[in-house]
C-alpha cells in the first residue's frame, strides 16, 4: 500500500479514518506493514467533522484505493505550457475562481496543499541584503492555483539564489516589480511562512524541466493570464473559457488525459471488486459484446426474412437479409438464406458468391455446403447448354468436393466427362436437352431446403 498517500488521508480525515483501516485491513499484510508509521500521523481535524460513511467506504476499499499499482507506471513531466497554440488539452482558470469559496478556507488549503517542490510564480516587492521578498501571484507547477488575492508573501534568501557572472552580488541583478519563478523550499504552515529557492535543484524531479528565475509577462502560466481576463470580466462563464480554449478542440484530447493519469482504456480501474480489469476476459469487454449483440440483431432479421419468404413475400424477405448483413456483415445464417433466395430466383452467380463468403466465415456449415453443392450442379448444367463443357465440368467435380456423395453431381460429371471424351459435334448438339425441365427440379428442391431453415 502506498504509505505516503495513506497518511495523506488521515491528516485529512482524523484518528477515526485511522481505527477503522485497523478494523477494516487487520487480516492486509501490507496494511500491518505500514501501520506503525501511520501511528505517528498527526491529524487536521476534529473526529465531528469527518464523514462517517466516507471513511467507511475508504477503510473497506483501502487495499484498491491505495494500491502502488494505480500509480503511472512512468512519471510523465509535466508540460510547461508557454504558447496557447501548443496547448493539448484546455488550460482552465482554477474552478475556485467560480465559486465563492471564503478567503479564509482558500488560504488554508493552500497552506495544507503546498509542498515542498512545487513551483509558484511571484512579484519581488522587497529587497533586503539578506534575499527578497515575493507576492505570490499563482503556482505554475504540482498543483494549479491563483493565489493573487490571498495577499501571500515568499522568501528567497541570498543563498538559494544562484550567483552571475558578471555580479558580484546576486541580489544586483534583481529588481523589484520583476516576476520570478521559484521552486518551494520550505513550508511553515504553523507560522504561515513560506521559502523559496531559485536553485533548479530545490524543484520536484517530475518538474526540473522548468526554468527557474526571472520571467516575462508573457511567460506568466496561461491559467493566470486567463483568470485575470476572467475577473476583469464578470460575464466569462466556465463554459466561455473551456469553448475558448484551443486544447479543448484537440481531437485527442481524450487519449491524451487518460494518458497522462496512467488510466487504461481497455483495463480502467474500479472501485468494485468484481469489475476489477485483471478478472475480465477479453469477451466481457465493450468491443467483443458488441460484435455479440450485432449477430444477435443480424439473427432476428434472418428470421424475419424466412417468415417472409415462407408465405410469398420475396421482396420483403430480401429486405431483411440484407438488413441483418449491413448490421453484421459477415454473419453466416444471413449470407446462406440470401444465397438460398437468389438461387430461387435465378440468380445463381449471386447465390454462389454468398455460399461462398458464408463458407470462409464457417467452413463446416452444413446447408452452406449442401445448397453451394447443388447450385454448382445447377450452374454446370446452364455452361453445358452455352457449350462450356470444361468449365461446366470443373464445377461438376468442386461440387463432389464439397459433397462426394451428391449422386447428381456425380452423374453430371459422368456424363460430361464422356461427352468431352467423344469427338463430334453430333454430342455437343444433344447436350442442351431438357434443360428446362431440370431447372423448374432444381428450384423445387431449393424452396423446400429454405422453408426448412
């Protein structure tokens, strides 16, 4: 379990938060192994002021809320956005800025926020021999607050402020009114008295790509910029901002958020332990009961289709095939009837082609084969009256491949086979006779193979 933001949450909740993980996570290896430094935790407030239900829920879910393996894999900097057109995701002014939260509560979190590391930006209002003094103008690193108005004061002293070269006296190239940005040095929340460092080295490790030292107007954190426009502004609405800003259009914004709080989008976290991602199969996600429901859906058209064709209704019948393909395109059942149906109707190159999709999707489907099987037959039987006697007999014995057994095709293929061996044209000539005859028997037998599905 993570120890530091354990005893995050009990300065925050109390010494009741504190007996029920004890209640709770007494059988937790990890609890118990961390429990003897939590003893020292000192705590914020009053056991009434806390939130009995709230504490319950974190007591019994403490093992996935402060689970390590939540954390990002891989500390990502954080950006230093300088330019609004590099901006990824939309920059807002702090929420508290549109709300009335009283001074007095916004000053105290602060002071219980801030760490040591964290990044703010200022104006020198005083210089003495022994460092200056900053007005705090907003943070611009860790957390995101304007903190203008708190009416806050920061130390630097000369010697967290690194020496130029062409002064002797660091403090010689300062001047008062210039903005600075300061890493966090030192935290007196008693006192109410905060250090800061110019030094790159006093800021966090997740921060160190930040420049420390004097700054431009325009270099000010864009958060700030735009909370000042909006409290020069009393109509600017949350709203107006975010639609505003140029991260909010970003097409990946999306990706990009999930991204940089380590949250997996085909493996989120859950506070319900049944929908833990490492007890899911790859079925049970969205994408997989989708493709589920879609040949669902696709099933109930076929049926509608086989209703239809069994009482006349052709056209209708067709709709609904096609209706069940264009929701799933590969579904078998829906390519076998529509196949079933074209070849009812003449169109036996058509109903070829759907035996043939519904058989690469399902290769042992037994009426794909056995109708693809009979329509092979039917389609030798018309190239035999064009006097295609080659391919009609290529199609005779891919029949026999699907169905060895199929005594039609077997003696189509019989006779073909004698009539190509036998020179003359007097043969060829008699190859054409009764042709229709075997047609109107063809689809006798194929409208009582559909009526049966």
């Amino acid at each position: 379990m993570d120890r530091d933001l354990l005893r995050q949450s009990l300065t925050y909740h109390g010494e009741s938060l504190f007996r029920k993980l004890k209640c709770e996570q007494t059988e937790n290896p990890d609890f118990q192994a961390v429990v003897s430094d939590l003893c020292k935790a000192t705590y914020e407030r009053d056991e009434e002021q806390g939130s009995s239900l709230v504490e319950q829920f974190i007591a019994r879910k403490a093992d996935i809320l402060f689970c390590p393996a939540w954390k990002t894999a891989t500390v990502q900097e954080e950006e230093h956005e300088e330019d609004e057109a590099a901006e990824p995701c939309a920059i807002m002014p702090p929420l508290e800025l549109f709300m009335e939260v009283p001074y007095e509560e916004r000053r105290a979190m602060l002071y219980r926020d801030l760490e040591r590391g964290d990044i703010v930006v200022g104006r020198i209002n005083n210089i003495r021999e022994y460092g200056f003094f900053l007005t705090l103008l907003c943070m611009a690193g860790g957390l995101k607050r304007d903190i203008e108005d708190l009416e806050l004061s920061a130390l630097c002293h000369i010697r967290e402020i690194p020496s130029s070269g062409s002064h002797d006296d660091p403090l010689s190239y300062y001047q008062t009114g210039d903005f600075i940005r300061a890493g966090v040095k030192d935290i007196d929340r008693y006192q109410e008295k905060i250090t800061v460092s110019l030094l790159q080295a006093s800021g966090s490790p997740t921060l160190k790509h930040i420049k420390l030292g004097v700054i431009t107007r325009e270099e000010l954190p864009i958060h700030y910029s735009r909370s000042v426009h909006v409290a020069s502004d009393s109509s600017e609405t949350y709203q107006c901002i975010l639609s505003s800003c140029h991260g909010y259009h970003n097409p990946s914004v999306v990706d990009y958020l999930l991204e940089k709080v380590g949250v997996s989008d085909t493996h989120p976290p859950s506070m319900m332990r049944g929908l833990q991602s490492k007890l899911f199969h790859e079925e049970d996600f969205a994408s997989a009961i989708r493709r589920k429901q879609s040949a669902s859906w696709a099933l109930k058209c076929v049926r509608a289709g086989v209703d239809h064709f069994k009482h006349g209704r052709h056209v209708e019948a067709m709709n609904e095939y096609n209706k069940a393909l264009d929701i799933d395109t590969n579904n078998v059942e829906a390519l076998v009837a529509r196949g079933a149906l074209y070849a009812n109707k003449g169109s036996i190159i058509k109903a070829i082609t759907d035996f043939e999709l519904a058989l690469e999707s399902c290769p042992d489907h037994r009426n794909a084969k056995k109708y693809l099987c009979q329509t092979l037959v039917e389609r030798g039987k018309q190239l035999e009256g064009q006097e295609k006697l080659v391919t009609a007999e290529g199609l005779y014995r891919r029949a026999l491949s699907l169905d060895d057994c199929n005594l039609e095709a077997q003696e189509a293929l019989h006779k073909i086979t004698d009539t190509i061996q036998v020179s003359g044209p007097q043969h060829a000539r008699g190859v054409g006779e009764n042709m229709f005859l075997r047609k109107v028997l063809f689809v006798n037998v194929m409208y009582k193979n559909i009526t049966g599905l």
